[in-house]
C-alpha cells in the first residue's frame, strides 16, 4: 500500500499578539490522515468556523509548514521541499480550488487569460509551450468540467454565470494535472442545483481521472451524498471519522450528533 | 395591479405594504466603447403583505441582491432603474422610491427599513469598543436623548437574548456568531417596520446558522416587522419563509406559499430544484440539470429556461412566458402549465 498523502500526527500553533502578551493558538492539534494511491476517493472535512480545517487544508497546499508533525505527499516531506522546480512540481500535483470565484478572479481581467497565464506557468516540462499547445490544454480542461473554450473567450467575470465560473475555477485547478484537489467551501454560495452538479462533478473527476478530493464543507447533506470518507473536526482535533454514510446516519461523538441536528431539513413542518 | 394585490393579500386583509412593479434595473458596462447591458432585474412584479416573511432563492448571479438592492433604492451605477415602480406603504402613508428625493428616501430608509446587506458582518467597527458602533449608527435617527437612548439599546439586546455586556466589548473578543448576532441587533436596534436581509447565514457552520434564523424570526414576530428574505437555500426558506419567489436569470418564474412551493411547484425549474435538495439519509443519485444558468449580459430569447428545460416547446423560445396565477397566492411563469396561458 502506498500513500498519496499521509498526514502524520500533524499540529499547528499560532502566536498571536505583541512581544509582551503573546499568547499562542492551537488551530491543528495532533491529526493524522492518509489517502491511499490505488483507492482516489473524495473525503469530506467537517466542522464549525474556527476548527482547523482552512489550516489543515493550508498544510496540505505546502502553504504553511506544520509546528508539528509531518506532512507527506507521495513520501516527501512537503516541509523538506527546497529547490524552485521541486517546489514547482509538487505544487502541480496538490491544487487547490478556489474558495469564492467571484473573488478569486479579478473583476478586470478576461477569464480566459488567467486560464491561459496558469497553463504557461505550468507547461514548462518540455520547454516554453506554443500558444496552440497552451490553448489546447485549457480547453481540454474546460471540456473535462462541462465547458467549452468558445464560451469563456475573451469573457470577463461578471459576464460568467455563477456556474460557469465555479467550473472555471475548478478547471483552473485542473491544468497542471493534479493528483489532489483541495476544496474549500466550493459550494457555499451557490444553490442546490448547482451545488448538486457541482459536486457531481467532483465525483466524476474522481471515477474518470482518479483525482483525489478533499471537500471541505458546512454541508453536512452533500458531504453526505458525495464522499467517502468524512472527518468531523472540532476545536483542532478530529472528534470523529469513518465511512461518510455511516458516520453521518448514526453519528457517535456529542458534537457530530449536535452538527446533525442543527441541520435544517428541507421537509418543513 | 388591482387583481393581482387582492391575490397576493395574506392574513389580513390588509394593504400590502410593498409593492414592486414591472421593475428593471441593468448594469451597463462599457466594453470598446460599446455599452452591454447585464439584466439583472428584468420585469419583476411582487407584493408583500404587512408581517409576512417573504423569500426570494435563486442561485448566485440569479439577480437576488440586485433586486433588492433596487427595492431599498439602494443603487448606484453601474447599476440603474429602467423601468417599473416599488411602491412601500408606511403607517398609511405611500412611499414611491423612485419619487423621493435624495433626503426624503435616507429619512425612509432610517425610520421604517433596515436592510442588512450581503457580506455585511463586519460592520462592526473592529478598533473600537461595540457601543460606539451603536451609537454612531443609531443615535442621530432615533431622537432620543442619551439615557433613553442607551435604555433601549440594551432593552433590544436583552430581548434578543444577547447580553448588554456586549456593548464594552471589541468585536474580536466575540465568536463569529455572537458577532454576527450583534449586527444584526445592531441592524435591526431602530424597530424597522421593514427587514431586508440578504444572504444573512450564508457561510455559517449550521449551528451557528441555526441560532442566528431563530434569532431572526425572533426579531420579526417581536416587533411584527415585515421581511423580505434573501438567500439561495431551500432548505433555510423551508424554515423561515411564509411565501418564497423564485427567480431565474433576472426573472421571478414562480411564487408560491412555502408548502405549496415544496410540494406542488410547477415550473420546471423550481421542480428541478425541489428535487435535487440533498438530504442526510438519502444517498440516491441527483442528476445534474443539462447545461448551465445563462449569463445575463446575453440572456436566451423566450424563456429564459428555455435551453434546459424538459418540457420546451416552440413557443418558448420565441415568446416569454407571463407570471400568471394558477391559483390563489400561486403564480408560475410556464407555458407548459395549464392556466398560466392566459
Ligand atoms: N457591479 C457590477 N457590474 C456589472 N455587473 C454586475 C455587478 N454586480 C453584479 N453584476 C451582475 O449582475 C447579475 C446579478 O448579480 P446579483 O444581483 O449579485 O445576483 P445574486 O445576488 O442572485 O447572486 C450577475 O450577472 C452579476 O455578474
Ligand atoms: S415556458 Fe417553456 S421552456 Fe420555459 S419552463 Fe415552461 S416549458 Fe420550459
Ligand atoms: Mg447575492
């Protein structure tokens, strides 16, 4: 069995404050977590504002370097990653999707450009990428999400509907050819149909690309629907995980039972 | 208009007291010296009675926060008002938005609405203790003297359950939800008849999101405030709201009471919508609408759905389907539906 990722034992603590009164703010406390190379699955992270789950998905990205701990992406220390093409190939391998599209695309640039900047900066395997070559990849890539390149060419954000950009934020993840997504609140804002082709999605890039995701969500019902496994996250400390439908059907711990019953059901009375 | 408002008329039979009609308002934006108009707010109509919770969904970029941001007259360019009305009714007396003058509609604005706007949490001034914030919002609109002035604050407070010991507090000492509450008591500290509220929970873990609807409702029943209700979740709507409209691409295509709108939705795109909620317990697969929300800078002809939709004819691409009653306080924007033919 060998591992994708492997989060082993990982913390984080933060030190806020001045010199006089610093105090220090455990946001990841002790976690370990794997992904298995033959077994891509989607696994969801779930738990209040504030729990460690943007941090723990940071760690993950190699945006932040655990305190402590060690965080292993396809056996190499992502702390340990030094040199700039390294750097640049693990990058490639672990994307992110970005966490609001109406803010992660800058409202005065063309949408296709910004896919076609990101393309450039990562085709540099067989030396600097032809124009063709470029856009035949970010097609390819919108193609994989549902889209085209005729429909985003030359258009700016808020000419995009709000689906057409949350799948060009994912494609935008896609063009380096990743192994891992990381996925942080993609659906907050968007409604239920979307949210449900959305995540639809996810589980489709999954069985057709063998992507790994980690879904990070408030949304216990799509967590529900869509992943494998679920992790249940309170104040920097896994309190439960397992099987996502088992886990959410008979929840254990007094916390995830509490997430449960907070949810509102759309069956009114 | 007349039918219509008698239609739309719940529990008492009182006036509505806002009435929107015909309203559109577009962002024009210059791209290589040509003008595109984005509709955001294409041809709706609505009433809202005195003390009802009404609730617009849509999915983002449907045209929800453009639209009432049109209704509180809250616009400026790019966006702007091509045509219609929005027409409120304050103890008695018609307020006609797009009427008023510039001090007129601020007075209206203070005296009988609070609109809490979208991504408005953080008003709360961060480097200062929250009574300023209070008093620098609210003191000047309310004609109090201070002491009068302080007793109702922490009175509102108290009745929203919220501890006055809050006030000498810096937003950052808060949880995000206690923080959020304090807004919205904040929000709502000067007894508006009228509470627009967009996207108030959204990004909220669910028991946060929890506490703060029921505190909102809370708000609503207490001071019997009128409320229009914004946000892109069915199952939020299904707790809160009495009626809910449904708008698609800059159109309201359905309206309807919050039951019959989850049990007997007719436009295809709100059964669509009905049926794809996920729930915990149910793992059935949801299929996936064909194709995407259009953009509006170049909307579809016809109806709007019209590229998605299971049931389009001929005419739909050619004709747009009015909002018709099928029944009372039921309207539906489909050419499919028997009545709505009209
Ligand atoms: N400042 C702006 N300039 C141009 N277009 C805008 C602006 N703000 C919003 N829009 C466009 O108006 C449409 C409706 O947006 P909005 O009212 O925010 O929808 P919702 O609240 O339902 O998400 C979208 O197509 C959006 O891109
Ligand atoms: S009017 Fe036509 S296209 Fe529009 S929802 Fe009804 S059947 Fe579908
Ligand atoms: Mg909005």
């Amino acid at each position: 069995m060998s591992l994708l990722l492997d989060i082993d034992h990982v913390g984080k603590t933060f030190l806020q404050g001045g010199l006089l009164s610093r105090r220090s703010i455990e946001a990841v406390k002790d976690i370990s977590l794997q992904i298995e190379v033959e077994r891509p699955e989607i696994l969801s992270v779930v738990g209040e504002s504030g729990s460690g789950k943007s941090t723990l998905a940071a760690m993950v990205l190699g945006q932040q370097l655990p305190t402590r701990g060690r965080v292993l992406f396809d056996g190499v220390d992502v702390a340990s990653i030094r040199s700039r093409a390294d750097r640049c190939a693990f990058m490639a391998k672990v994307q992110p999707v970005l966490q609001n599209p109406f803010e992660a695309f800058n409202p005065l640039k063309r949408v296709d450009r910004y896919l076609f900047a990101t393309a450039a900066n990562f085709m540099t395997a067989n030396g600097k990428p032809t124009r063709q070559e470029i856009e035949a990849r970010v097609d390819r890539v919108l193609v994989e999400v549902g889209l085209t390149l005729a429909e985003v060419r030359g258009r700016f954000p808020h000419e995009l509907s709000g689906g057409q950009l949350q799948r060009t934020a994912i494609a935008r993840a896609l063009i380096p050819e990743p192994r891992l997504l990381v996925a942080d609140e993609p659906v907050s804002m968007v409604d239920a149909s979307l949210r449900m082709s959305i995540v639809n999605l996810f589980g489709a890039l999954r069985d057709r690309l063998g992507l790994s995701i980690i879904y990070i969500t408030h949304d216990l019902a799509t967590a529900y629907y869509i992943s494998d496994r679920i992790i249940i996250m309170r104040k920097g400390e896994v309190v439960e995980r397992g099987d996502a439908r088992t886990v959410l059907d008979n929840p254990q711990h007094p916390y995830s039972i509490a997430l449960k019953n907070a949810v509102l059901t759309p069956d009114f009375a | 208009m007349q039918t219509e408002a008698l239609l739309h008329t719940p529990k008492a039979a009182s006036e509505p007291i806002l009435a929107v009609e015909n309203l559109k308002a577009y962002y024009t934006t210059k791209a290589f010296g040509i003008d595109r108009d984005i509709r955001a707010v294409d041809d709706i109509s609505l009433t809202i009675a005195k003390g009802e919770i009404y609730g617009v969904a849509g999915e983002s970029s449907s045209g929800k926060t453009s639209l009432i941001k049109t209704i509180v007259g809250a616009i400026r360019p790019p966006l702007h008002v091509v045509g219609g009305s929005v027409c409120f009714n304050f103890e008695g007396q018609a307020y006609n938005i797009y009427d008023l003058g510039p001090d007129e509609l601020q007075t209206i604005r203070w005296r009988h609405l609070s609109y809490i706007m979208q991504g408005s949490m953080n008003v709360l001034n961060p480097v200062r203790r929250i009574k300023h914030s209070f008093f620098d919002f609210a003191f000047a609109h309310m004609g109090l003297d201070r002491a009068t002035f302080w007793d109702k604050v922490r009175e509102h407070l108290r009745r929203l359950d919220l501890d006055p010991g809050v006030l000498d507090s810096y937003p950052h000492q808060l949880s995000g939800g206690m923080r959020q509450r304090t807004t919205i008591a904040l929000a709502t500290v000067c007894t508006p008849e009228f509470i627009v509220a967009d996207e108030p929970t959204t990004a909220l873990d669910v028991i946060v999101q929890r506490d703060v609807l029921t505190m909102l409702r809370d708000i609503q029943r207490d001071l019997g405030s009128s409320f229009l209700f914004v946000t892109h979740d069915m199952s939020v709507h299904a707790t809160v709201s009495d009626r809910i409209g449904i708008v698609y691409a800059g159109r309201l295509v359905e309206e309807a009471d919050t039951p019959t709108l989850f049990r007997g939705a007719r436009h295809p795109y709100t059964q669509h919508l009905v049926a794809s909620l996920p729930k915990i317990g149910d793992a059935t697969r949801r299929a996936s609408l064909s194709g995407r929300p259009p953009s509006l800078a170049d909307p579809p002809a016809g109806c709007r759905f019209h590229p998605r939709c299971p049931l389009a004819m001929d005419i739909c691409s050619k004709q747009v389907p009015p909002l018709n009653p099928l029944a009372p306080r039921h309207r539906v924007a489909c050419f499919a539906v028997s009545g709505a033919t009209s």
